[in-house]
C-alpha cells in the first residue's frame, strides 16, 4: 500500500474514534460539561494529562528545538517537566480539595472579588488564545503536508474534528478522546525512535541508544561524533552550552512556574473524585509524560545526526524524495551560492532576514522564506525546526505505515491540547464571566449553552489565528510560559499558603507581573527585535526568561499592598485552613 493511502487511512480511523467517543460520552450538565462530572480515575485522567500537556510544542517542536540547539535546548525539557512536578505537589491536591470549576473561581472566592476575578479571566484568556494559536498552525502544517491540502484547509478541518468533541462533549467528552489521543501519539513517538535508534547503534532502546556506539564503524558514541561533525560545519559543540547560567536558570524557572499556572492543565485535576486521587493522577501522568520526555533527547539528536548527513555533500539533484517534499511546503529550501549543486550545510542563515509567517506573501500565509541569499553565510541550506519530528522516519527511509503513524501522532498532540485550552477559554466565559459575576441568576441549562456558544467562538478566533498567523507565533513559548509564570501562579500560590494576602495585594500582584513581562516581551519581541541582544537584556535575562522577574514584582506588589490594606476577612482563612487539611475532600459542586 502507498504511503499516502496508508497516512489517510490511518488519520481517518484516528479521526473516526475521536468522534466516535465524543458522541458516546456527550455533556448533559453544566458538571460534565467543566469536569467530566467530577468521577475520572486518577489513571484514566493521568493518561488524559499527558495528551493536554504533550501539545504541538512538546511533540512537534521540542525534540526539532534540542536537535538545533544541543545542550541550550535542555530548558524546555527541565523546565516543563520540572513546572509539572511543582503544580502536581504544590497546587493540584489544593485546588482540587477547594471544588470549583476553574481558576478563576478559585481566585475569585479566594480573593472574596469579583475584580480579581475578572482579571484572572484576562490572564487566562490571553495566555490560552496565544498557546492556542500554535497548536491550530500545527494542525495546518501537518494536514498540509501529509493530506495534500492547503493550510487553510488543514486548518478549517482541525477546526471541525475539535469543535464536535469538545463543543458537545464538553470536558467529559475531551477527557476520553485525550485517553485515545495519547495512545496515539506516544506509540507514533516511540515506534521512530526505536527504529532509528536500532539503526545508528543497534540499541533499540532510544534512551540507550543515545549513550551508545555508532555502528558505523567509526568507533565513536553517537554525541562524540556530534560534537565533532557540527563544529566542522562551523557550529558549536552539541553538547556544549552558549546561553550564560542566569539565562539558563531564568528561562528554566520561567518554563517551569508558567507551566504550573497554564490554565488548562490545572482544570484537568478538578476531574477527579477526591484530593488524594488528584495527586495520583498527577503521578500517573508524570510516568505517561515521561515516555516521552526521555525520548526527545535522543530523537533531537538522532535527527541532526540523519539530516547532516543526509544534506551536507549531497548533490541536491540526487536529493532524497523527503527533501523535495518538504521543499514544496517551504519548509526547507536549498541556495546554490557557489553554483557547484551541491547541497552545502553550515552555520548561519541561509538567506538574509528570518523566515517568517505572513498571510500576504505565499498561499494561506504558510511559512515563507526569503529569495535573498544572504552573502555573510556559506550555509545553502534552511530547515524549519518544527519539521524534524514529523520528518525523521521519511529522513531515516523507514516503512510507509511509520510515516503515516506519525501524522496522525502529530494531529493528536495539537488537537488534544488545542481541546483543553477552548474548554478553559469557554468555561472562564461562561461560568467565570456570565454566572460568577455579570448574570448571576441564569439557570444551568442556559449556561451550558453560553459554554458551548463561547467554545464555537473560540474556535473561529483560534482558526483565523492558525490561518493568518501574527507575527508573535512563533515567540508563544515565550508569551504564554512568561505570562502565566508573573500572572496566575503567583495568585494561585499565595492563595493556598499565605491566609493574610488579601484581594487588594492579589490584584496589585496579578496587574504588575502582568504589566511589566508582558511590556518587555512586546518591546524586545515586537517594538525593537534589533535590540534583542544579552547586552541590552535586565540583568542579562532573555525575553523568554523573564517571566521569573515578573512573578517576582507580582509577590513583591502583592506582600506590599496587602500589608497596608485591610486584612483578610476570618472566614475567607477558614476556607484556606479546610483546603490545606491533609485528608481527602468530597465532590466538586455544582453551582
């Protein structure tokens, strides 16, 4: 069978059980609609986790990121699973214990104010709608390269398959297709990995594999020939690191306390029966995310390795077929400089300026890049990072079926996370917006409706974003993580463990992170990316580091102005003490 055939066939039958499952386990309440009715188990709402957590970024980008940038892409991996340890110990069991539907309920009971909750809403609503936007451009990347379609296209059928099972499934309907959507994308993860890896080093454990011999006869381990064949090409060592440690640590934290306070995982945990059964489920995704968090590493480098030698030397007229194909989607494009046609492969940009999104400029607005060479580099050769995942087992001549496994892996982790975040969006609107605070005595029914009327709202935004991407797509790791880590985190944290902050120091805290991580993004990012350079930089730190100097402003305004406002009211520390109780807690309530 081809391996066209093989892709629609295996994406249809993917497709088919998603809806198949969102249609078997449709919302009929307000209850199943926000937390699946509050009766997950903690190893079916772990697998669930994952599939939420593990979106385009961790599937698609994060291995692409580590196979460029060597041992500098080592934040994403500390920082994420590190940001998934702290919000499983610190926060999950207290939010859960404390039974409401989303974090602004929680902020906004904690802080006794609508005003705090309506901000909580804001953070949350911008942070989801630029995390989002990646994960729609995800799904049109790959549905147009492996369906043959345009972007658009990829787009507004990603956009159909979600709005199904997660406008009437609600959270109850997300849950149970993430379960099938992890199986999905970890087996479309590993099988790769292991047939790579068994190739390069006869080790067909990746994580092995990646501390082996070569079998090429060379004599060398698989990161020793790394090392040595990217400083040939003009690179720097593999395994050595370029950023300065207060970097690497600020990017690391960032990472991690924005992860802690990224919306639409922390609502997974209010899925569950009791307190005790959200720390379990959170051990339990730890183990399904660490699957493939091991894994990335040796997929980063493994794909390098393959894609040097398969480009750098090679006549581009006897170029494989994997590089014509991912050519065509302007995904990567070859310069002969030196007119010899032969492919050349060094460091440095292979054109002058970045490539870049655009909708004016190519079909769809796909990424384009520059016909300019640029003069100052002897490098021929562009790569888009974001393709080294999806294009490793085409790179490696591996079966048809794998290549076709791996698009409908690719598919599920955009689609699963792209879900969780319109559910979070929807709920923050109807619930938090509508019933909480502006339409307090709608009935439930009406409010299922506003839900779902707000998910298909958010959806067309989130498409048009995927469509016509701005240019801050490609900087949301930086957006979504900083935010998050100077906004959400901070409030939700002093709302467990510090019963004196009160609603006048939250909101200070929430509004100035926000404020200044936000501005400093804008500025380095958007303003004057020509001064993004370490010399320019706050002590040295990175636009998408600075998020921990934000969170830092956010304790210090919050801690100041609650110290010299009103105290918290006594019953408002009651609530606290019963959430810090170490004992399990009864059903979430509806209200």
């Amino acid at each position: 069978m081809e391996t066209q055939t093989l892709i629609y066939l295996f994406v249809g039958a993917s497709f088919a059980l998603y809806i198949g499952i969102a249609i078997w386990s449709r919302a009929g309440s307000t209850k199943d609609f926000y937390v699946a009715g509050g009766g997950v188990n903690p190893v079916v709402n772990g697998m669930a986790t994952a599939a939420d957590w593990m979106s385009a970024a961790s599937f698609l980008s994060m291995a692409g990121l580590i196979a460029f940038m060597g041992y500098d892409g080592s934040v994403y991996l500390m920082g994420w699973t590190g940001g998934y340890v702290m919000l499983a110990l610190l926060l999950a069991p207290y939010l859960r214990k404390f039974g409401q539907f989303t974090v602004p309920d929680f902020i906004g009971t904690r802080y006794y104010s609508k005003t705090a909750r309506v901000v909580a809403v804001i953070c949350l609503i911008f942070i989801s709608f630029t995390y989002i936007a990646g994960q729609m451009r995800g799904v049109g990347i790959v549905f147009s390269q492996f369906l043959q379609v345009d972007i658009t296209m990829g787009v507004i059928i990603g956009m159909g398959i979600v709005f199904i099972y997660a406008v009437l499934g609600g959270m109850k309907g997300i849950t149970y297709t993430q379960v099938a959507q992890y199986c999905v994308l970890i087996f479309a993860y590993m099988v790769p990995a292991f047939f790579i890896s068994f190739m390069l080093t006869g080790n067909p454990i990746p994580q092995l594999g990646l501390g082996s011999e070569l079998n090429d006869g060379s004599g060398m381990h698989v990161l020793q020939k790394l090392d040595n064949v990217l400083v040939e090409l003009g690179f720097t060592q593999y395994t050595a690191g370029s950023k300065s440690m207060i970097d690497m640590f600020c990017i690391t934290m960032a990472l991690m306390v924005g992860t802690a306070g990224l919306p639409h995982v922390i609502v997974r945990f209010f899925t569950v029966p009791k307190a005790s059964d959200a720390r379990k489920s959170a051990g339990w995704a730890l183990v399904f995310i660490a699957m493939l968090y091991t894994t990335a590493p040796a997929v980063g480098a493994f794909g390098i390795y393959n894609f040097v030698n398969k480009t750098d030397g090679t006549e581009y007229s006897e170029a494989e077929s994997w590089f014509t194909n991912w050519e065509g989607a302007d995904l990567i494009a070859w310069q002969d400089k030196n007119g010899d046609g032969v492919m050349q492969y060094r460091s440095g940009d292979a054109f002058e300026g970045k490539p870049v999104f655009t909708g004016e400029t190519g079909e769809s607005g796909e990424r384009v890049v520059a016909n300019t060479p640029n003069p100052d580099s002897a490098n021929e050769v562009y790569v888009d990072r974001d393709i080294m995942v999806l294009a490793n087992p085409e790179i490696a001549n591996l079966p048809g079926w794998v290549v076709a496994l791996m698009a409908a892996g690719g598919l599920a982790a955009a689609l699963s996370t792209a879900a969780g975040l319109l559910l979070v969006i929807s709920s923050s609107i109807s619930h938090d917006l509508l019933k909480s605070t502006f339409a307090p005595k709608i009935s439930a029914k009406t409010e299922l409706l506003a839900a779902r009327i707000a998910a298909t709202a958010a959806i067309l935004v989130a498409g048009y974003l995927g469509i016509y991407p701005p240019g801050w797509v490609a900087q949301v790791v930086a957006f979504a993580f900083g935010l998050a880590a100077s906004s959400l985190f901070p409030a939700i944290f002093m709302g467990i463990f510090f019963k004196s902050m009160n609603k006048e120091g939250a909101i200070a805290g929430m509004v100035s992170g926000l404020v200044f991580t936000f501005g400093y993004i804008l500025y380095f990012k958007l303003m004057n990316p020509a001064a993004n350079t370490a010399e320019n930089w706050l002590f040295g730190i990175s636009p998408e580091g600075i998020g921990v100097i934000g969170m830092l402003i956010n304790f210090g305004a919050a801690i100041a102005v609650a110290s010299m406002t009103t105290s918290t009211p006594k019953d408002i520390r009651k609530l606290v003490d019963s959430i810090r109780v170490p004992r399990g807690a009864g059903e979430a309530h509806a209200h």
